[in-house]
C-alpha cells in the first residue's frame, strides 16, 4: 500500500488555512489498514518484553529524553510546576519517539511507523513501554482530545509520502500537524483561555519554520527539500540547488526572506501567551524565545546551514529568558 496515493494526503490551500482533519484520518487509516494486511508486530515488540515498569519510572524516562535531546526545551520546562512539567516532559519523549521513527536507517520505516501507530491505539500501553506509559497516563489526566496525537502521526507520516512542498501554504499543514499540534496539547496541559488556539497554531508553525532553516543542510543530505518551491523560485533557486548545498547572494536572500516570516510569525503568537494559565506563561514564552534565537544564529553564521548547525549557547539562554521574564512583567502591568 503507498501512502502517496491515499486520498487527500498532501494539503490544500484553503481559506484562512483551515485544517483537513479528514485528511489525518485518511493518512493513518492507510498506515492503520497496512499493519493489520501485513499482520506487523507492535513496534518495538522484536525483542522479549522488559520489565514492567511503573508509572513513576516512565515519567522518568521521559525526563531523561527531554534531557538528552533538547537542553532548551529541556531548560524552559523547569520553570512549570512538577505535574505540568511532567506532562509536557512526556508529550516531549512521545514527539520524539514517534518522530525518531521515520529517521531510522535500515528498516522499513512506512511498517514501522504503521506498528507504532498500531501501538499508540491500542487500549492498554505495553507495561515495558515507558514513553507510552506516560504518553497515555497524560492524555487521560488533561483530557487530551485524541485528534491531536493523531493530527502529530499525520504529519510525521507526510515526511513519508510528500517529497516537496510547492507552496507556503502547503508547507503549513505540514508544519501544523508536527509543531502547532504539539502546541494545542501543551495548551491542554497548562490551561489556557478563549482564543488562545489560533496563536498556538502561529507559534508552531514559526518553531518549526525555525527547524526547517536550521536543518537545510541535514534534510539535503536526507533527500529532502521543505522550502516551498514557489519561494525558491522567486529568488532563482531550485530544489537541485538546495540538494546541491548552494550558498550564494541568492540562497543568503532566500533565508532572510524564511527568517523574516518566523519573526513575523512568533511576534504574532506573542498576545496568545497572555491567554495561558499564569504558571505556564514564562515556560513557553522561554521556549519560544530560546528557539527564535536560533534564526540570529543563523544569520550570524553567514546563512551557512549546510555545514554550520546554529544553536543558541546557554549563556545566552539565560539572558533570553531575563528578557522574556521583563517582557512579559511589563504586559501584566499595563494590562488592565
């Protein structure tokens, strides 16, 4: 079964870019159908199941993730209180788990993503599966509605069928389902107000507007181009060139035209922080501020993405969250 000819996998542009949630339907039901046609085992079942774990342990082990893989995402999650923190940390372990999965070398990756999927239906996580565990304990505990994850599965089986983006629109789709996605379910965790959603739906797709830039270079080398191609021919460039690891004054305007749509982006998202509960505020503030300083690294590093990873050093960090802790004080006192 191809996952390229399942109806309505790729995005359409639609007014004010709402979502096809039909179309994740569609996208898992073809992955869901491929599992059951090739009778595949659970993910991660190759091997005799482990000890049972608690749940204590598995939240753990999420914590150790979060640790290992993003020392920022891993920082701004501090300032939430213990069970949000917990929450978030879990939801981080599970995008990065189900991610991880389309990455591997050397195995199948469409089966494998089908078993995970298959897994993360199921009523009941394996006992030996830690980020299931918490994944499931989280979504019960804040109510997660589960078009969500599925919405976040869509997207990361799309890096499986979709070879090029054409358009801007398309491309948000994609970074909807991945990143603003992951966002609405933060929401969930620490609560939020009226309106809150559409600025969610902003600051994910400028975070992972943010990865699509810094990883140019890593995605190339991967076969694989997330610029819009309707950009890159604007600025004389194609996808070949991309591929190529092109590096001239057309490339270098190019970026500062993707970097200057993320800043537009993240400062749009900026009201919708006042709409989170107070005890949340300063962590996604600082998340997304952190990432954002990203986009200056790159800059700095010349638009050299193809052999330079830009990140944000931890000096830096800090300043960025003393700044964002100001801003954010100075709006709640002229706020009514």
């Amino acid at each position: 079964m191809s996952l390229s000819h399942t109806p309505g996998w790729i995005a359409r542009a639609q007014h004010e870019r709402e979502i096809p949630h039909s179309e994740a339907s569609a996208l898992l039901g073809a992955l869901r159908r491929l599992a059951e046609h090739n009778e595949l085992p659970q993910a991660g079942t190759s091997d005799p199941p482990g000890p049972a774990l608690s749940l204590a342990e598995a939240y753990r082990i999420c914590f150790a993730i979060t640790r290992k893989h993003s020392r920022s995402f891993y920082l701004s999650t501090q300032l939430l209180p213990r069970e949000k923190r917990s929450a978030i940390r879990a939801l981080y372990a599970f995008c990065r788990t189900s991610d991880d999965i389309v990455d591997q070398p050397g195995q199948n990756t469409t089966e494998a993503l089908a078993a995970w999927v298959a897994m993360v239906h199921a009523p009941e996580a394996p006992r030996d599966n830690a980020v299931l565990l918490a994944w499931n304990d989280t979504v019960q505990r804040y109510a997660v509605p589960h078009t969500l994850p599925d919405e976040l599965l869509a997207g990361i089986a799309m890096d499986l069928a979709v070879i090029r983006y054409p358009t801007f629109d398309h491309l948000w789709l994609y970074c909807y389902r991945v990143a603003s996605v992951v966002g609405l379910i933060s929401m969930h965790i620490i609560g939020y107000g009226e309106d809150a959603s559409r600025y969610a739906i902003k600051l994910g797709v400028a975070l992972q507007l943010t990865n699509i830039l810094r990883d140019v270079g890593e995605d190339a080398r991967r076969g694989r181009v997330y610029l819009p191609l309707e950009d890159l021919d604007l600025f004389g460039l194609s996808d070949d060139d991309i591929l190529n690891g092109r590096r001239d004054s057309a490339f270098r305007s190019l970026m500062r035209f993707e970097i200057e749509r993320a800043n537009t982006l993240y400062e749009e998202s900026w009201p919708g922080i006042a709409l989170l509960n107070q005890d949340g505020r300063l962590a996604i503030a600082a998340a997304a501020a952190i990432y954002r300083g990203i986009l200056g690294k790159i800059s700095a590093n010349g638009y050299d993405v193809f052999q330079r990873r830009a990140y944000v050093p931890l000096a830096q960090k800090l300043l960025i969250l003393w700044r964002v802790r100001r801003r954010l004080y100075e709006r709640e006192q002229v706020s009514p």
